[in-house]
C-alpha cells in the first residue's frame, strides 16, 4: 500500500480502531503526527496544484494562487494542523471528529471518495488530501494571531522547549484563577496545556494517582509533576512508535491504533482505565468507573481505590456497568 493516512476518524469508527469510538477525537500526538509526516512529504517543496471544495478557499486562491508557492513548514498546536505556505499564507485546519488527511503519491488512487474531499496540495511527488475536515480557513500571519479560535496555544507538551516545570508553572497558575476547577478538565483545556485529549486525560491522572475530579486547589505541586512528566513520556512515547511505522510510501498508518501507555504489547492491555469501566484495575483489581465530566461531558475513567477523593462530600461515583469482554479495543 502506497498511502499514508495520518488521521483516519472514519477508520476508527469503522473498523480496527473502536478504542476510541464515540469519543475519537484526534488526540494532539495524532495531529503532531500527521503534520510530520506532511512536512516531511511537502515541506520545502513548490506546491503544483490546490484543489479545493470550499468556495472560502476557492476565493483566496483565485485572489492569490497556491501554485508556485513554497510549503515552508507544517506544524501542529494542539489539536490543528496549521501548513505555512511562502507570501504570508496559512492554512489551518481541525480535524473534529470526522476529518483526516492523506498522502498519496502523485497518481495513486484515493482511499476516499471524491466527495468528500475539501483539499488537495500537490507537489511533484505527493498530493496531500483532506478529507471531511471540518474547520479549513486560510490566514495571514497576522489574522493568525487575532483569531481566537485557533490556539495561542498553552505550552505544547511535544515542543521541544518543554519542561516539567514550565508546564506546572502553567498548572499553577491556572490553578491560582480557577480553584474550584476539576483536573481532568484542566488537562483537557489546550490553552493551558496543549496536547492532551481524552483518553490521554484518564490515563494522566490515574498514572498520577489523582482523582480526575479533584479541584484545582487540591492538587499538590509533587501531583501537578508527576502529571506533567507522565503526560510528556506518553506522548513521546506514541510518537515515536509512529515514527517507526512511517516509512514513505510503504504502508497505512492509523494512529488511533497504537496508542499505550501500559507497556504490554496486546492491544487490550494498552490502557491503564480508558474504556474499561466495569472491568477491574490493572494495579489494585478495584472496578474501574466511568462519569461523563464537565460542560463537554467527556468521558472521563478512573480507579477510585488508586485515585482517592480528596475534596468537600462524597467522592464521586461513576457507572461501572460491566462492559463485555472484547467489546473495547478488539
Ligand atoms: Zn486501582
């Protein structure tokens, strides 16, 4: 197979990946992904084609062609995909739940239909196609740092320049203006930190041994490292398995699907409490719970022997309905 595809929502939904179904937004480490292997295919490269579906676009292009400018870099923050393009041209875009974007080679044959693709940058070599993205916009550097949709994003926990302590600074800090906020939702929020996504968010936490719906001011600074360290080993961790499977034009990559934090090889056994409610805890065998969690209602797992409440009243409680074997991550 000749294609990459860097972030297939639809193949999760599908087929392989149900790990994630019903809550199969992008984690930041799959866009981070998606925007090497884009910059390793285009980057550099003069762009020989654009196509595009979308009037919006359709419009700047005509006003200010793509063809013959230079892709100069593509880069992720967060959870959007942002491709510089030479002359002072982004284009952003956010996959949600439905989108991915493809490389093929010049000429292979698409792995999705027509229709539902909103663009495609060729170059001599590669085209590279989104499909079904729902958020594309084009901007200037400028329009850039004036919108208030696309992050001046919190720290990237996979830039380079990241530290353990500059992102408990910002935990802190945060902390400091939002006490009575609950953890996982603090982790959740990319303009604290940027990265993390759902699943990423239980596994942290229980890592941590901090109840996710612990308020801000109970959590302890040793808590707020053990957090920040772990949720930086994690998501070095998936990315370097993803460097290992991409190799130009050799085969498909899903990156839903290797996504672990367990170190056990069997897909099962990748996740410490996400989507295991019911099932019990891989450390203390307590039962594992499930409670969907702030305005997002976000699923959010969690041990309750291995993450004790600490907190006004009673500890919360989540389903722990058994989930049948196999069901989740087969
Ligand atoms: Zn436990």
């Amino acid at each position: 197979m000749n294609s990459l595809t860097l972030c297939d929502a639809s193949e999760m939904e599908s087929g392989k990946a149900r790990l994630l179904r019903g809550d199969s937004m992008p984690e930041g480490d799959t866009i981070y992904r998606a925007a090497r292997a884009l910059q390793k295919a285009i980057g550099g490269k003069v762009v020989t084609g654009f196509e595009t579906g979308l009037a919006k676009l359709a419009r700047v292009n005509d006003d200010a062609p793509l063809v013959g400018r230079v892709v100069e870099r593509v880069e992720s923050r967060g959870k959007w995909l942002l491709i510089f393009f030479s002359g002072d041209l982004i284009l952003v875009t956010h996959m949600l739940m439905s989108g991915s974007w493809h490389l093929y080679r010049t000429g292979e044959r698409w792995r999705m239909g027509r229709a539902r693709m909103r663009v495609v940058i060729r170059t001599a070599d590669w085209e590279a196609v989104a499909f079904n993205v729902p958020i594309t916009e084009f901007h200037t550097a400028r329009s850039l740092a004036r919108s208030s949709q696309v992050p001046m994003l919190g720290l990237d926990i996979l830039a380079e320049e990241f530290t353990v302590e500059g992102g408990v600074a910002r935990l802190d800090a945060y902390a400091k203006e939002n006490s009575e906020t609950e953890i996982a939702v603090v982790l959740l929020n990319q303009r604290v930190l940027a990265g993390l996504g759902n699943v990423y968010k239980s596994e942290v936490a229980f890592a941590a041994g901090v109840n996710p719906f612990r308020a801000m001011r109970t959590i302890t600074r040793q808590e707020m490292e053990k957090m920040v360290e772990v949720a930086q080993r994690y998501m070095k961790a998936n990315v370097a398995d993803g460097v290992s499977t991409v190799k130009r034009g050799e085969r498909i990559v899903t990156y839903s699907g290797n996504r672990r934090t367990t170190h056990a090889m069997d897909r099962e056994e990748r996740l410490w409490v996400y989507g295991r409610q019911g099932q019990e805890c891989r450390r203390c065998g307590a039962t594992v719970m499930m409670r969907k969690q702030g305005v997002q209602a976000r699923s959010t797992y969690w041990c309750p022997e291995c993450q004790p409440w600490v907190g006004i009243g009673e500890a919360p409680v989540g389903r722990v309905s058994l989930v049948r074997r196999g069901k989740i991550g087969s």
